[in-house]
C-alpha cells in the first residue's frame, strides 16, 4: 500500500519526506527502489528526504512534541519555497518504543498532528503514521488510532468511525489524568 502511494506522489513532482529507524535505513531505500523509482537520482535532487529518528522526533535525545511539530512545519514551508505542490510524509513510528525521556506525550502529539492537518489551508500534506502491530500494545494501537480521522487497515484506506476529534480526545487524556487512569504510553503501556 505504501509504496504506490510513495511513487504516485515522486511521479507527480510531490516532495517525499521519510522518517525511519536508522537502523533500516539501507532497508527502506531499497524497497523504494523496486519500485522502478531512482532513490539517488531524488534523494541527491531533494525530492526524497529521508531522516532517522535522531533528526526529527528524538532531537537531543529526547521526544519534544512541540519541537517535531516545529521541524515538520518546517520542512512544509521549505518544500513549498522551492516548489513542491506538497508533501507526502511517511513515518515509521518504532522511536516511541525507545527508553528516551517524552516518549509517554505520543498520543498528546498524534492528536495536536491531527489537528494542525485538519486546518491545513490548500492541498492537505498527507502523513502516514506507520505502527508495527507486532511491537506495540493493543491499548495504545487503539487509541492511536482514535487520533486519525484516516486509517489504512489490510491495506485499505478508509475513513474511521472511530476517530475522536483533537479536543475533546486531549480533554479525555487529562482526565484520564485527573482520576488517577494513567494515558497509554508506547513502551509500558501506560504513563
């Protein structure tokens, strides 16, 4: 499902913004490349960035959702400054699972995410959060999923019923707060 839509986008002159774990980066480079798209060509020309973890949601050391937010927004007005009708962002969600201080604020940052998309102005900058359901819990699956008004499951995208919208989902996670229930966090289950 992904790499179609990662070629449509490069074939349509789109900027192509990966985030992954550096540990696969080699990886992912060559699943891009079977699909008949010259990786050196785009990634040396500036249409394909690709990004560990370290550079993007694990600055310092740590997870910062405001500072990610920043340099995604970043990376929005850059793409557009130099051309790019826009971009099509894909990230490999596995840094939440590291042991690193503000990993607990994944859901605060995939609900603000959703709602800075929503209000997108002009042709909306898709993002694809990708979870490996082998390594996160279920409880957190289910409420990252709750923060997406889109989902792709068994390969089909597809509007979810089960989306909550930002504010009333953030509001929930205080209270969850407030009386003692603990949010879902990546690693443990819990914060």
């Amino acid at each position: 499902m992904l790499l179609p839509f990662i070629k449509e986008g490069l074939e349509g002159g789109e900027k192509a913004f990966h985030t992954v774990d550096p540990r696969r980066r080699e990886d992912h480079l060559q699943r891009l490349a079977s699909t008949g798209v010259n990786v050196s060509d785009i990634h040396e020309g500036g249409q394909l960035e690709l990004r560990d973890w370290t550079d993007t949601h694990l600055l310092d050391g740590r997870f910062d959702p405001h500072k990610t937010l920043a340099v995604y927004g970043d990376i929005v007005k850059k793409a557009k400054d130099q051309g790019y009708p826009r971009v099509r962002f894909v990230t490999h969600m596995e840094w939440a699972l590291e042991d690193l201080p503000g990993v607990d604020h994944l859901l605060e940052y995939e609900a603000t995410a959703s709602e800075i998309l929503m209000r997108q102005d002009g042709p909306a900058n898709p993002v694809i959060c990708t979870y490996d359901l082998k390594r996160f819990g279920g409880e957190l699956i289910i409420d990252v999923v709750r923060t997406h008004p889109m989902v792709i499951i068994g390969g089909m995208l597809q509007e979810n019923p089960f989306f909550v919208p930002p504010d009333e989902f953030l509001r929930e996670c205080r209270e969850r707060l407030k009386s003692g229930r603990r949010n879902r966090s990546a690693a443990s289950g819990y914060h």
